[in-house]
C-alpha cells in the first residue's frame, strides 16, 4: 500500500518545518483519553499504515499536520460506517435548528438557491436548506449515512462519493463544507476542487479546527483534535488563506472564541473548468 510522506505544508506548500510531537508522545496522551483518540491508537496499533511518525508545524503558516497520509483504499475503508453517525442521528432537530439558522443568514450573501452540503453525513444541513426555498444535494463517502439520509429526507438528492463524483457542469450557489477539509489527504487539491464548483456570485462555508488559536497552540499535544488518521491536517487562519488563494475572489474569516475556523468565501468569477 502507497503511503505518501508529506515534505512540504499541506496548506502553504513551504518546505520549513519542525516536529511537533512524535508519535510516541502522541499515544501517551491518547491512551489515557477518555475520546475517539484511544480507539484510534489501537487502529494504529492494528494496522500500521493508518500511523504516522510525527505531527510537523509548519514555520511559515503555523498548520499542524500528520507526517504521513494512509492509502486511499486504507482510508475510504476506514471511513465506512464512520462511528460518529450514531451520535449524529440522536441529534438531529437540534442540528436541523442549528443549520436552518445558519442557512437563513447565509442565503443574503447569494441570489441563487442551488445548494451543496460537501461531507453531509445523515443529510441535516441539506433538509435544513430545502426548507430555507434551496434545492439541495448532499455528498457523502459513507454509503451508509447517505441511505440514512435519503429514507430521513426524501425531498433531496444524496450522493455516494467526493466532488469528482458530481457531473462536470454542476455549479452550486451556497457550498457548505463544515468539518471536512481536516480529514482529507490533499487538501489544498480538494479546496481547489471545491471552488470550481462554486457559481459565480456563489459563496463557499467552510469550517475546519484552528490550530493557531492562542487557548490550543500552546499545547498542541493534548488538544482532542489532534486525532490521526481522522484529522490529517489542522490549518491555522494563516494557512487556510495560503490554501484558498486564487480560488476565491474575497475570503472572510470570522472571529471565534472557540479553536474553530469558520471561513465564508466568495466567487465573482466563472469557475475554472475541472480537469
């Protein structure tokens, strides 16, 4: 299986970086979790190509990052049946109340009513949107999360797989991708991607873990984010701009007193095609 080794910055591409912690540091503090993080180290443990050897920080940007990626195959298998879906659906008129919040005051910021929910798990934010006047979609890799979405929510359409799944041509007015970007193994590829599927006029959401924050940067260690092979990469406000860079006509990046980027990105643009 073809593990890749990370030698630059997965979200500003310098190559000036320093260990963070190693993987032995690491399984001290998850191991003695009370989270996913002591599940995850006996994965590690069980199958050595989900490992890493260190989490890197880049110098210039301040993103944290595993310094090694798993196999695709390794990691679509891993995300099947993804275990928070259990928790997820015990919430859902509360995540439906939170989302139809949200939409509302994102719907002013765009004219057109196309939505994309990019990672929807059991399709929260996609009903969210119907109701709020959007026709909806929803893509997802967990095959069953999206028949637990669909039997939930009819009205929407729900896809199986990543946004090389969507048809080339299919443009989206708000694109919302909450809790995503920190999973996936080339995220600066997978933002560029996001944005051509962005309308002109449309605008991006887009929410990962802020490794910058001043209540986490000093103790990167024992932040509960920081739980490999589900978070790969854990941008700082710095690099998530680096990453979007020339994708998006104007990024927002809004204050939080939480360790939790929430990014709004907007396209004037046409969208570049796709390869």
């Amino acid at each position: 299986m073809d593990i890749v080794r990370r030698t630059g910055c997965p979200a500003c591409g310098s190559a000036r970086l320093r260990v963070a912690f190693t993987r032995a540091d690491w399984q001290v503090v998850a191991q003695a979790s009370i989270d996913s993080r002591r599940d995850f180290a006996r994965a590690m443990a069980a199958e050595p190509a989900l490992g890493f050897e260190a989490f890197l920080v880049c110098e210039d940007c301040a993103t944290l990052f595993a310094d090694r990626v798993p196999p695709p195959a390794l990691l679509e298998q891993f995300y099947q049946h993804y275990h928070g879906n259990p928790g997820y659906a015990e919430k859902i008129p509360r995540k439906l109340a939170l989302e139809r919040r949200r939409i509302f005051a994102l719907k002013f910021l765009t004219r057109g009513r196309r939505f994309l929910d990019i990672g929807c798990n059991i399709g929260c934010a996609v009903e969210a949107a119907r109701r709020s006047g959007f026709t909806a979609t929803g893509l997802e890799l967990d095959a069953s999360a999206v028949a637990a979405a669909a039997r939930r929510f009819p009205g929407n359409r729900f896809l199986v797989g990543t946004l090389e799944t969507l048809a080339p041509g299919q443009y989206f007015d708000l694109v919302q991708c909450t809790e995503v970007v920190e999973h996936v193994p080339e995220p600066r590829d997978f933002l560029a991607r996001l944005g051509t599927v962005v309308a002109p006029g449309g605008i991006a959401l887009i929410t990962t873990p802020d490794a910058g924050h001043r209540s986490v940067r000093e103790a990167l260690l024992e932040w509960p984010e920081v739980k490999p092979p589900e978070h790969l990469t854990l941008f700082s406000r710095a690099g998530m701009r680096a990453a979007l860079a020339g994708q998006f006509d104007l990024v927002w990046i809004l204050p939080n007193r939480k360790p939790g980027l929430q990014v709004i990105a907007r396209r004037n643009r046409a969208p570049k095609a796709r390869a």
